[in-house]
C-alpha cells in the first residue's frame, strides 16, 4: 500500500497492488464538506483508473451512509463499531467476499 494520498483534493487514502483505493477513515472531513470532497474523489479516481473503493466508516459518522449509498456505495461488511462499503468504478472490479465463519482445526501427531 502506499502512503496516504490528499492529490487533486480527494478524500485521503490509500492505494493498494490491485488498484484499489481505501479511504482513510480517521481523516474524513466534517459530514457537511463529504459530499463534496467524495464527488470530487470518486471522478479523480475515475479518472486515474483506479478499480474499486473501500469506504469504512465508524458508527460516530454514520450519517455519511446514505450520501455514500447515492454515490453508488453498497455494503460489503460490520462490525461492532464500523461499516464497511464498496463502490466499483470499473465493471470488471473483483471485490472479494466477507469472511461469514470461522474454522478451526487441530491435530496430535504421536
């Protein structure tokens, strides 16, 4: 991943090897200057060809939800204190699934 990104006034982040940009969710702006800042990210990331975008936001800023939902977001996962939202920007963009269960195995050797 690279370093946190602010170019072209987008919504600080992060990119990874796949193209995908993972936005920082430490760093949002106040909710009443997202709208922008996302439309304005959203269209630069376009525009860089950058795949897919990974938007976690903390339950403190869930009113961001339904702004990122109209922006073409959808719901990947939860957790406790989180919800995690994808947005593809090219068709083709793999979004990998959310781990539903946990396995364990053990063994003894003798």
């Amino acid at each position: 991943m690279t370093d946190t990104q602010t170019a072209a006034g987008t919504l600080p982040h992060i990119t990874d090897q796949f193209r995908g940009v993972l936005v920082d969710a430490e760093q949002l702006p106040p909710d009443a200057e997202f709208v922008v800042a996302l439309r304005r990210s959203l269209d630069a990331w376009t525009a860089d060809g950058y795949r897919l975008v990974w938007l976690k936001l903390p339950l403190a800023r869930a009113a961001l939800v339904p702004i990122a939902v109209e922006h073409g977001f959808v719901y990947h996962h939860a957790n406790e204190d989180d919800v995690m939202l994808t947005r593809k920007l090219v068709d083709d963009a793999f979004v990998p699934t959310h781990a539903t269960h946990y396995v364990g195995v053990g063994g003894v050797v003798i």
